[in-house]
C-alpha cells in the first residue's frame, strides 16, 4: 500500500488543512496498529459524590512465626457474552447464527424526490444513515444488512466520502453505483474494505445488480446475495491472480491463506427491552431539518411502541411492502460537515465530507423518551451511545436509523 503522504497528495490536493490531518488519521488503520481513541468529554459531567470512611485506629500485634498467604486481589466481574444467535446491531435473534460472522453489507441508497418514492428493501435493514452530500443540497442513504437478507434494495446510487468513513467503522463491505473519479480511486485502490461498483464490475447490471425501467435515479437494484455472490467471485480471483492491483491493495487483507474471508467480529451495540431510567424526558415527534426538500419527521406510535416516519412532508414508504417505514430507534448526531475540493457530478457539484469519527452532541429516541449523551466513534470501533457520567445507552431490540446533522439546531423534538 502507498504512504500516506503519497496517497493523500494524490487524492485531495487543495482540501482543507483539517480534512487532510483526519484522513491521514483514518488511513492510518492500513498500518500495523490503530492508534488510540480520542478522549472524550460527556454532555454532562459525572457528580456522583466520592465517600471516605475512616477506618479505626488497630494496635500493632507482633508479627507470626508463620506468616499468613497474602489476600487474593479480587478479580473483576466478567461481561455476560451476548449468545452467537443475537445480532449485533438489532439485538435479535438470527436464523442462522453464521451471518454474525460474515461482514455487513452496506449499500448506497438515492433519496432525492424520485428514490425516496422508490425505496425498497428499508424495512429489512438492521440499520440505516441518513446524511448530507454534494454542496449541502440534498441527503443520501446507506443502509446497513447483515441479521437478514434482502433480495431487493434501491434505488442504488454512487458513492460519496461518507461511506468510507461508515464502512470502516463497521469493518463491513460497500455496494454503490460509481462515484466521482477521486471517491473511486480511493475505494478501489487505497481503502482497506472490500468495494462492489456497479459501473466497474458489474457494467451491464445484469451479474450482482439489476436494471428496472431506464430513470438513472430510480433503475439500479442491489441485493444482499448480489453482494455476496461478487465477494465469492473476486476472493476466487485473488486466490487464482494473488499479484493483481486490486487483490495486493485490498482483498488480500482480508482473505485467509485458504482464499476464505476472515471472520468478522466487530463490537455490537447496547440492547435493553426495558429503557435506562436517565432519560430527559418524553419525545413523540421529531423534526431534522434537511436541504433539498427532505426535511424529516419521525412520530411515536404508542400503540405499536415504535417510530414512523415521513419525509418531504410525505408519509415515507417502503415499496417492498407497501408500508410505511418504521424504526425502534432514532439515532441523531451532531458532526462538522466540510465541503472539499472533489467534484461529485457534470455541474461541478462539490462534495461534502463529515467527520463521523472522534465525539459529537447525541439524542437517542426510543419508546417515546429522548436521551440525552455523546456520540463516539473511530475507524476501529463501532460507535458508542454514551449518557451523563458515560452510562452507555441501551438501544431498544430492532431497527435503527442514524440520522446526522449539521448542528443542534438543525432538530427539534416534543
């Protein structure tokens, strides 16, 4: 693999000086060792009080003939594992507890006025992102499989700067339509995941993919057996042609000396059936405001004990099933959205690049409550829902959707 330095020379020459240091931190997870994560600072400080209890004064006793054998440290409790058949980002049940051990597939959704009315395959996700791309004017979706397949996800469209950052911090694979010459290159020649381009690999979208009707924004089709049937294909290339560009650069970091890919095995989130006691208070709808007509709200269904959701003004629809989209949690963070030098389409559109990795301001939505913490995150980890004092906060058993945002004023809630 190429330095660093060479590397971000030849991809984001005149970015800004902040956008070049914290790629620099990322890609160094190319390297031998990660490096550690970046303290973070809770929303609200920790109070609790420290006790001291003065013990009373003992006579000295004149030492044993026999010494006595010192006191065993007591060692701390031990986590209780979370069992091989629960998912670790829906906490659920799994049919097959071997999908627990097979990277998650991460595919890159349209959400412009024709996807979102095109949507399919939302309700099977175990989670999906929300964010905003090309010069703060419209969002994009990715959404995250890996408890249940899908046998239809779209529409698919191209890459943006988010999804490097997204993939790595799940160690899973990528799925999208294209992107800009520079997003690319990087997610075919430098990243350290493996990436499935519908224009590279599969040009008559007819082998991983599949074409419906001839709208550029709607057509495109994915699946998670596509995927799936493309990593088999080209870990056998590699395993047959170990010295080609690709297989050097990136699918050899993955694959065992058998040909086989390694086992996957990223930390999961926090699950609770019953809701932590620290929340800061009820919440039955929620506002984001987003560029590009695709303001969203989610309103609390008591009756069900789950979020719905609308966008554009519009009840939000998943084509799979007719219904409306639902989700048991709503994930919203706060990042520093930066628009870089890269240019996404014909119109000279700049792309926007999100720093989803170190700490920023959280509000976690389940069961009609809102919590109140700090996100964390690094291209090593998952991220970490955190609350006052640090108290992770456990998720309701589902669905989630992560929805990003600019700054805090960008949500309201009651």
């Amino acid at each position: 693999m190429e330095s660093n330095s060479v590397f971000l020379n030849r991809i984001r020459t005149g970015m800004m000086l902040s956008l070049l240091l914290f790629a620099v931190f990322v890609f160094a997870a190319c390297g031998p060792a990660a490096p550690a994560p970046t303290p973070t600072p809770t929303k609200t400080p920790a109070t609790e009080a420290v006790s001291v209890t003065t013990e009373p004064a003992t006579v000295a006793e004149a030492p044993s003939a026999t010494p006595e054998p010192p006191t065993a440290t007591p060692e701390p409790p031990t986590p209780t594992p979370v069992p091989a058949n629960i998912s670790p980002f829906t906490g659920l049940p799994v049919d097959d507890p071997s999908r627990l051990v097979q990277r998650p597939i991460f595919i890159c959704l349209n959400n412009d006025g024709a996807g979102r009315n095109a949507h399919y395959g939302l309700n099977r996700a175990d989670l999906v992102y929300e964010y905003i791309v090309d010069g703060f004017t419209i969002t994009r979706m990715t959404a995250m499989y890996q408890s249940q397949d899908a046998a239809r996800v779209g529409p698919v469209r191209s890459a943006r700067f988010p999804n490097i950052w997204i993939t790595y911090m799940y160690d899973g694979v990528l799925a999208c339509s294209g992107g800009s010459d520079d997003i690319r290159y990087l997610l075919k020649n430098e990243v350290g995941f493996p990436y499935l381009d519908a224009d590279i690999d599969d040009p008559s979208n007819s082998v991983y993919y599949s074409s419906i009707g001839t709208d550029y924004r709607t057509r495109m089709q994915g699946s998670t057996d596509g995927v799936r049937r493309w990593l088999a294909d080209v870990a056998a290339r590699c395993q047959a042609n170990p010295q080609l560009l690709y297989c050097q650069k990136v699918i050899n970091n993955v694959l065992t000396p058998e040909g086989e890919y390694k086992a996957w095995g990223r930390e999961g989130f926090a699950f609770s059936e019953a809701p932590a006691d620290f929340n800061a208070g009820t919440a039955s709808t929620i506002q984001l405001t987003y560029p590009g007509g695709n303001s969203v709200e989610w309103r609390y269904d008591a009756g069900r004990n789950v979020y719905i959701r609308f966008q554009g003004g519009r009840a939000h629809i998943d084509n799979e099933t007719g219904q409306q989209v639902t989700s048991d949690n709503v994930i919203v963070l706060t990042a520093n959205h930066i628009l870089t030098d890269i240019v996404e389409d014909s119109l000279g559109t700049k792309g926007v690049d999100i720093e989803l990795y170190g700490f920023g301001d959280l509000r976690i939505f389940r069961d009609g409550r809102v919590y109140e913490g700090t996100w964390r995150a690094s291209d090593q980890t998952t991220p970490r829902w955190l609350g006052p004092g640090e108290q992770v906060i456990p998720l309701k058993p589902g669905q989630s959707w992560v929805q990003v945002i600019r700054e805090a004023a960008n949500i309201t809630y009651q």
